[in-house]
C-alpha cells in the first residue's frame, strides 16, 4: 500500500514538472521526452522517469499530434493512495505529499467544474522572464528534493506503524524488494538501502547524511521552483507541500502552542 502511495506522489511530480517544462518554458513533448531521458541518466534514474521519457515521444498515427494532448486530463485511482491517507491520519502521520497527490487526481476529475470556472475565475498575468537554463536545472532539482521528502513520509508511516502494530521492519530490505522490480524501482532507493544500514534506528530519512546534502544542495532551487510556479499560477501540490513537511519538520518552534 505504501510503495503505491509514494508512487502516487512521484507521479504527480513528474506530472508537475512536465506542466511546468510545457507551460513556463513552452517546450513541445518531443523536447521534453529528451529532457527526461537526460534526466534518467543521473540521481533522477527510474523506471517512472524513463517511461515519461517514452510516453511524451509517442505520436497519434492517424493526427501527428503528441499523445499526451490527446488524452484527457482526469486521472482515477483503485485506491491505494486514498488507503495510505487515510492510515495516515489514523497514525497521525503526516504523509502531505501523498495525500496531496491523491487530492490531485480527484480534483482532476472535476472536468466539467474546472472548464466552467476557467471562464470565470482570474489567475496572474505573469509571464516568467528568467534564465530558462537555470529554471530547467532548478526544476531538476527540485523534483529529486521533493522525491526524497516523499519516500521520507513513506518511511515514517512504515515506522508509526510499526510501531502501533509491533512489528519488525527491515526498512533497508524494503528499499531493496522495491527496488528489485517495482514501479517505484529507482537507483535512489540504494541510497535509502545504504542510509538504513548505516543507522537502523534512523529516526528519519532527511536526517542521514547523503539526504542531508541532497536537501541542503538543492533546496535553493526547489523554493524558486515553488516561487515561480507560484507566481505564474501553475499548481504544484506536491512540490509545495513537500517543501511545507521539509520546513515544519526542521522547524524547532511552530506554532502549535497558539493552536
């Protein structure tokens, strides 16, 4: 159930970041096929980013136009995802990308809603005016910062449940089965693999110190990422409330004492 939840979020912020490729920098997909193939040759290196690479290069035979434009955008769910939320909340786990993940795809789903209001409600008239070099580095960034913080919340739930439940979990031979042969199966998870070897009562995944460095090397660009979309009117839940869990979670003080 877990493994299916962080591949909800992985694939919203693939999604997110394909919005972002097409409409902040108006790349057609042929172009961001290869982005994402350039990008499954480092950090990024997964089966779910190879497979977006494949999909945008795909044409309709009978129009010559990009599939992907020819599919509609509302995407359902067999329930994983809503299960993972909803154990979530029962833990008291706050799997915030996760859930926003799922969030996403039932407001996807509200098609005709959306086409109404798009012709009544405004957004910004901001046209983004940077370096697109540097916007496409930030948003490869971005995506591996927010990956890690989405396998991050994956693990603690394992961990909160474990706990209620009173089980052993080997968190670095999870890592291994899911990177074995999943959908999720990724070169990352060698790093939360190596992370949990290191340290099996590790409180955390952002507390090892290869993620450490990760987050400290690319949060730069993750919250520009998130300003920009932001600023243009393009959503990124996942994104944003990854970023959200990264800064409450390094937060000594919040303010629940108001609440």
């Amino acid at each position: 159930m877990i493994h299916n939840g962080i591949e909800y979020g992985d694939m919203q912020m693939i999604a997110a970041a394909y919005a972002l490729l097409r409409q902040v920098l108006g790349i057609e997909p042929k172009e961001v096929s290869e982005i994402f193939k350039q990008w499954n040759k480092d950090d990024l290196d997964s089966y779910l980013i190879e497979i977006t690479g494949d999909i945008l290069a795909k044409t309709d035979d009978e129009t010559g136009q990009p599939m992907v434009d020819l599919i509609l955008d509302t995407a359902g769910q067999k329930g994983t995802g809503k299960w993972t939320g909803i154990d979530a909340l029962q833990l008291g786990a706050p799997v915030t990308t996760i859930t926003e993940a799922v969030y996403s795809r039932a407001l996807s789903f509200l098609k005709d809603e959306r086409v109404a209001a798009s012709a009544h409600l405004s957004g910004p008239d901001a046209r983004f005016d940077g370096d697109p070099k540097m916007f496409l580095d930030d948003l490869r960034q971005a995506l591996y910062a927010a990956k890690i913080c989405s396998y991050a919340q994956g693990y603690q739930l394992l961990s909160m449940a474990a706990s209620e439940h009173h089980w052993q979990l080997n968190y670095g031979d999870i890592a291994l089965m899911w990177r074995g042969g999943c959908i999720i199966r990724a070169q990352f998870l060698s790093r939360i693999k190596q992370a949990f070897d290191a340290d099996p009562s590790l409180a955390n995944l952002l507390l090892a110190p290869y993620f450490q460095r990760a987050i400290a090397s690319s949060q730069g660009a993750w919250r520009r990422t998130v300003a920009n979309a932001v600023s243009l009117g393009i959503p990124v839940p996942a994104f944003s409330s990854a970023l959200a869990y990264y800064d409450g979670y390094r937060s000594a003080e919040l303010p629940a004492n108001l609440l």
